[in-house]
C-alpha cells in the first residue's frame, strides 16, 4: 500500500510561525525585514518523489539556505523589489535549482512563491538521460540554471502545480481525506517537470567576445529593471550605453536568444501574466494589460496568445475558474 501524501494549507500571520514548518528539499533559515505586518498563505503536497508548494506572502523577509544534496527544485518566484541572490525577481520566470545549490532571498513586499521539487527515482532518471544524452544539459550540477523555457511550457507547469496545491486548500477546507487525488496530483506535478528537463537541450556554444556581450546584455536588463511597468525604448538605450542597435541586438541574440525588443515587450508581458496569476479573479484583462502600457488590447492579446500559447482570457479562466467581466 502506497504511502499516504503529507499535505496541508495553513495561514501564518508571523515569521516565527513560518519557521515551524519544515522543507523536505531544503534547510533554510527566515528573518523578517522592515515593520510591515507579516501575513502568508502557504499550501503543499509532499508524495513519493515530488514537493509541490504555492506561497502567497506579504511582509518584508530575507530568506538563505540550500537546497539538499539529494534533492533538485524548480521555482516560480516574483514580487516588488524581490530579489534571487542578489537578481531582481520580479515577473515569474521558470528558475532550476540544482542538488546543494545556496540561495539568498529578498522579499521586502508581497511576494509569490510556487515550486516542484523532485528527489529520488525522478533525480535518478534524470541522472540516466544525462548520461545516455551527452548533449542534454546536466540538472543536477550545484546552481541556478538560467535556462530560458518556453511561455507555454512554464504555464503548463504553473497549472498542475495550482491544480495540485488546490488539491490541498480543497481537503483542508472541507475535512475530506482527498489522499487518492492528492497523490496523482502531486506525482504529475513531478512528472511534467521531469518531462521538461528531460527534453531540455544544453546551452549553446558561445562565439568570441562573448565577454563584452555579456556586459551589454547586463547593463540592459539593468536599465529595463528601472522600468519595471513601462516600455524601453531600444534606440535609448544604444544611447546610454554607447553601443549601435545591431550590436546590441547580436549581444542579445547570442547571450539569449532574443532581439532586445522582444524581449523587453516579454518581460512585459510576462509580469502581465504575474498579475494574471495573482489578481486574476479581481481585476480585468483591460486592468492588467493596461498595468504595464498595453494600450492596445488586440494586440496585447495576440502578443500573450503567441508567448503562452493561449489568450489572457483563457489563462484566467484555466487558474480562476470565473472572472470579472472585461
């Protein structure tokens, strides 16, 4: 008989609370930071080889640990001024964190936090195709990988990891025993992920000067950071930096794939998707795109449509169920 999952949804309103709770894939000490009230809502799974987490917490904190040496974990994490050892974190973007791997987090406002982590067979398998696929990038390498995922695959990422923790909010709420429906959730949480990296290529041979290139994407992503909700423009920021638009745009290409215009109406449209997440059965498609100067909503939601692979509506509907009316 398979083991029970162990999961629970509880809200916390201190550090000293948080702090209670334990990480199968993690050690890891808590400060508050700032006066703010401290308030969280945090829900989990833990089955077989996967741990499956959604935070929603506001209140300054200051997170640092490391990840287990036996353990590998997969992070969603963004807020106002958060930051991921020492990068702005900002918008939900897909980080990997490799087995032993030390972390430092900042988060001096409301922040979300959503995770898969996976452990023993899963890490296993991964261990096999790495060695069987020389050209596939090795996970469990200690560090944060920077791999850039697709929109659409971390979305799909995204909702079997709400579907699984809602899993839990769900038997909390109501005093079910929902263990059958726990434990598939948790391990096709584990299983996508898995599927993911599985599939993953390496990162691409760098060509020469790839020094100086990393220094102009850098000095880039520095000055769109100033800017969080607004657009760049690209021809002012040649400017600032004192560089021609096809040096920057090849800079970009080759340190991420992307030309530089793309990428800043991405990071747009991704901390749209944030918002989607977030406040999603609060506020209007035309309330968030317009958050980040969308002023056109057909073509914001072609924009989004083309990224993620669905319309902002349709992303709502799948997180949210029911929404306000736009």
């Amino acid at each position: 008989m398979l083991e029970a999952p162990n999961w629970y949804a509880r809200k916390y309103n201190s550090v000293v609370a948080r702090t209670r709770e334990s990480d199968p894939d993690a050690e890891f000490h808590i400060q508050q930071i700032g006066a703010q009230r401290h308030a969280s809502r945090l829900a989990t799974i833990d089955y077989g080889d996967a741990f499956v987490l959604d935070l929603q917490d506001k209140g300054g904190i200051a997170m640092s640990g490391a990840i287990n040496d036996d353990a590998l974990t997969a992070v969603f994490l963004w807020g106002e001024g958060t930051t991921f050892n020492g990068q702005r974190s900002e918008v939900p973007r897909l980080r990997v964190i490799g087995p032993g791997t030390e972390f430092n987090l900042e988060m001096p406002g409301s922040y979300r936090l959503m995770r898969i982590g996976l452990r023993g067979s899963a890490l296993d398998s991964l261990r096999t195709a790495s060695a069987s696929h020389p050209d596939r990038r090795d996970w469990l390498m200690p560090g944060v990988h920077g791999q850039r995922f697709a929109p659409a695959t971390e979305l799909e990422l995204q909702q079997k990891l709400l579907l699984t923790v809602g899993y839990a909010q769900a038997a909390a709420r109501r005093g079910h025993d929902l263990s059958a429906g726990l434990a598939v959730a948790a391990s096709e949480a584990g299983a996508a992920l898995a599927q993911v990296l599985s599939r993953t290529q390496g990162p691409p041979a760098r060509g020469l000067g790839s020094g100086d290139r990393r220094e102009i994407v850098d000095a880039t992503l520095a000055i769109l950071e100033t800017k969080p909700h607004g657009p760049v423009s690209v021809s002012a920021v040649c400017g600032i930096l004192g560089v021609g638009e096809r040096t920057l745009e090849r800079a970009f290409q080759e340190r991420l794939g992307i030309n530089p215009r793309a990428y800043e109406r991405e990071r747009r449209l991704r901390a749209a998707h944030g918002l989607i997440l977030t406040e999603g059965d609060r506020l209007s498609i035309t309330d968030i795109a317009m958050s980040f100067s969308f002023w056109h909503l057909g073509r914001f939601a072609g924009a989004y449509s083309a990224l993620f692979g669905c319309s902002p509506s349709e992303t709502r509907r799948r997180i949210w169920g029911h929404a306000p009316q736009d």
